[in-house]
C-alpha cells in the first residue's frame, strides 16, 4: 500500500493531476468562507442550529450538500446542486426528446453541445433558487436579530438584495460548475462528486469533536456510540463489497483468418456491475426532494405548510419517497450509460458472442434480462444504505448522532473507491504495482468488446 502511494509521485503527469485537483478543492472550500453581501451569518448559524436540535431539516440537508456554505451564507451556498439538478432534466429530455436523443448519437460534438445546454439550465435553474433563498433570508428572524442587515433590507424596499444575492450566487455555482469540470478534465476522479465529497469530508472533524464532547457531557451514552460505530463499519464494509460486486457474462469469440494470420478463439467475460448507477441515484433523489421543500418554504399557504412538514427529513413519508425514487434513478441512470443492443452488436460485428445464446437481438435481450436483475439488487442497496441512519435511530435511539447519514456515507466511500481505481489505472498503464502491490489481486487492464465508453462495455482480458 505504502509503495503504491509512494509511486504516485514518480510518474509526472499523475503528479501534476493529483496536485491540481487538491488545488481546485482548496479553492472551493476557501470560497465556502467568502460570505455574501449584506447578511449576518453568525445568525443564520445559530437559526440553524435550533432548527438542527428541533429535527433538522431540508435547510440542514442543503447546508450538508454544501459543505457548510448555507450557514456561512457563502458565494457557494447553492453548491453544485443546481447543475445536479439541469443534468438530471437533461438526461430525460435526451430519452423523450427525439432531437436530443439524435445529438446524443452524433458522439463528442453532440455531449459538447449537450454539455452546453446543461450550463445554460444550471444559471437558470440558480437564478431561481438564488431568488428563493434570498426572499428566504429577508423573512428569518432569530432571537430578535434578522440575518440581512437593516440597511440591505430598506435598499429598494429590500429588492437591492435580491438582486445581489441572485447575482452573487448564481456566480458562485457558475465558477463551481467549471471547477467541476476542470477536476474531471485535467484532474483525477469526476469533479463534481469530488467537490460534493469534499464537502463532507471537511465537516468530519467538527463532528467527531462534537460526538467526543457528547460522551463527555452525557448527551450520547457509549451503547449508543458502540452501535453508531457498528453499523459505520457494517455499511463501509457492505458499500466496498457491493461496488466491487459485478456479474460476469461469459464470451466466446469465433476464430478468424485474415491473411497468414488467426484472430479469436479466446474465451473472455462481459463484466456487469452490480451497482452500475455509483453514487448518482442518491444525489439525484436529494437534489430533487430539496426543491419542492424550497418552494413550500417561501409561502404561507396552509397546505404547502402541510407539504414541507411532511417532506421533513428523518420522517416516514420523505424516507418512503427518498428511497422509492433512488430505486428509480438507479435504473434510469443504469439505462442512460449502458445499452445492450450497442453491446450486442459490438460483440457480433467482432465475431463474439455468449454460449448459448445467439448473436444479435437474442444477446441483447439476455444481457438486458440479466442486468435489470441485478440493478435491481443494487437499487435495494442504495435505499437501504441511505435510509439505514434513520432506521436505527427509530430502533435504539435519537441521540444516535449520525452526522453523515448513510448517503454521506454512501458518497464519500463511493468516490474515494472511484477515484482510487483511476489512480491505480494510470499506475499499471505506466507499469508500476497498483495500492494493492504485485501479489495481491487488483484491476486488470480491459479490453473492449468493440466499442463504447463505458467499463460495463467492456471485456477483461484473459489472464
């Protein structure tokens, strides 16, 4: 392990990668410091934590998603979940819009250009939520003390405000979304995930030096510790197992003479992986639940009074639908990045195919068949992970404090096993030991079935 991290430093343009994503990260979590014009956010830190010790909430739930932008009412204090929020609208209108389903297929220049419409509904879309929250803010009063300051709050009859708020936070989302896209690009490991992780793992202290002053004070008996810190294990344990987990098709390609020379023969396997989705279907269901919780929050009326109160985090209706729609974005992500009949074909052209099943639309079917079954199984772990913290508070007890929640688990594991499988990638494509060293199993280079992009489509090669 040690000798695997230590080879990272010896191929220069990994280097080069790593250093440049920490430095991306660390202007992030600088910029979570860069407070917006015209609030008191020592306020706004205490009015959250009262609504905290009361039950939480979807505020808490932003300002975890935000890596404690909200309660420092940041230049970032949307986050990154704005552009979540566009890529998801994008990815169905590019399944029921034919015009965009056929960009789609046009390759680099049609993600380039639905890239593009993606950033043009991020700033829309922060637009919105930056009026939301700025109307939000003007109307908390804590203990006497408002969080916007008396002379914003008369500038204009308090639309001066808005306005700079609006500005000032669609920018901040805007320089998020391109650091986001520089991370993926000339860093290592998916920028925007990376930026979310970051987040999380920035607050890691505060809680465990808030969890050490519970046991100190009395709040958290040590039962209630020792089972927190069992069920952290068992999940990290479960969510490490199941990510690694995947099916494997076997695949027998026919021999080919071509020329003087044989091609195929070789038996290889399909790898299909249990969880195909990642850390995508959380994010997209929290994304989405928070929206609604926005709107019902910025109007008196009785009935959306009702909504929000219903949709509180912690609660059996939002946890019930929480996990109802991370089953659906587990499959329709699944959908998005892996097509069978792409696969199907990719096999046959190149003479491939599984033993006993025929090439062609059959192959497709069965590969089909076979991952609806095991998306399946993932999607229940997914759920399961993310409501896992509000099932064991209900069993053993409140006080448990489970800073992260199983979806902040979820995603800092998640990540951090995804961003190691690329540094450990660019380690053995420059013939260096993978963390794993030379005796112990790792990743083995791949070999494709004859095209696509994803790992799904694609086969080991044998050893």
């Amino acid at each position: 392990m040690t000798g695997g991290i230590l080879n990272i430093f010896r191929i220069p343009e990994l280097r080069k990668r790593i250093i440049f994503t920490l430095s991306l990260l660390a202007v992030y979590r600088i910029g979570i410091f860069v407070t917006t014009p015209g609030v008191d956010r020592g306020v706004m830190k205490e009015y959250l934590d009262a609504a905290q010790s009361q039950g939480g909430g979807f505020l808490n739930l932003f300002n975890f998603f935000g890596g404690g932008a909200l309660e420092q009412l940041s230049v970032f204090a949307l986050g990154i979940m704005p552009y979540i929020t566009s890529s998801i609208i994008m990815q169905l209108m590019t399944v029921a819009v034919p015009a965009l389903e056929r960009l789609k297929k046009e390759g680099d220049q049609g993600n380039r250009k639905i890239t593009q419409y993606t950033r043009y509904g991020t700033i829309l879309i922060s637009v919105i939520q930056g009026g939301m929250i700025a109307s939000y803010l003007k109307g908390i009063n804590h203990n006497g003390h408002s969080v916007v300051n008396a002379d914003w709050s008369a500038a204009w009859s308090g639309m001066g405000f808005v306005l700079i708020t609006i500005l000032t936070l669609t920018a901040g989302t805007s320089f998020l979304m391109w650091l986001g896209e520089q991370i993926t690009e000339r860093g290592v490991g998916n920028g925007i995930s990376l930026i979310i992780f970051a987040g999380i793992v920035a607050r890691l202290p505060e809680a465990v030096y808030s969890t050490i002053m519970g046991l100190k004070e009395g709040t958290y008996k040590p039962f209630e510790m020792f089972i927190l810190v069992l069920v952290m294990v068992g999940v990290v344990f479960a969510i490490v197992f199941v990510e690694r987990a995947q099916r494997r098709l076997p695949v027998q390609y026919a021999k080919r003479v071509v020329g003087n020379k044989q091609y195929g023969g070789q038996s290889t396997h399909l790898p299909l992986k249990v969880n195909t989705a990642g850390v995508i279907p959380p994010i997209f269901a929290s994304s989405i639940l928070m929206f609604p919780a926005t709107i019902a929050s910025m109007f008196e009326a009785e009935w959306l009074q009702r909504f929000q109160t219903a949709l509180q985090p912690g609660g059996w209706q939002y946890e019930t639908l929480f996990a109802a729609m991370i089953i659906f974005f587990a499959y329709f992500y699944t959908a998005v990045q892996f097509n069978p009949v792409d696969v199907a074909d990719n096999m046959k052209k190149f003479g491939g195919f599984i033993p006993g099943v025929r090439p062609g639309r059959a192959t497709a079917e069965y590969i089909d068949y076979v991952l609806s079954r095991i998306t399946f199984g993932g999607a229940l772990y997914l759920a399961l992970v993310c409501v896992c913290p509000v099932i064991i508070q209900k069993l053993v007890s409140n006080q448990v404090p489970f800073y992260f929640g199983g979806t902040g688990l979820l995603i800092v594991v998640g990540v951090a096993l995804d961003t190691a499988n690329q540094i450990e990638g660019h380690l053995i494509a420059r013939h260096y030991d993978g963390f794993t060293g030379p005796k112990k199993r790792r990743i083995r280079a791949r070999q494709g079935t004859g095209g696509g992009s994803s790992s799904n489509n694609e086969a080991a090669t044998p050893a």
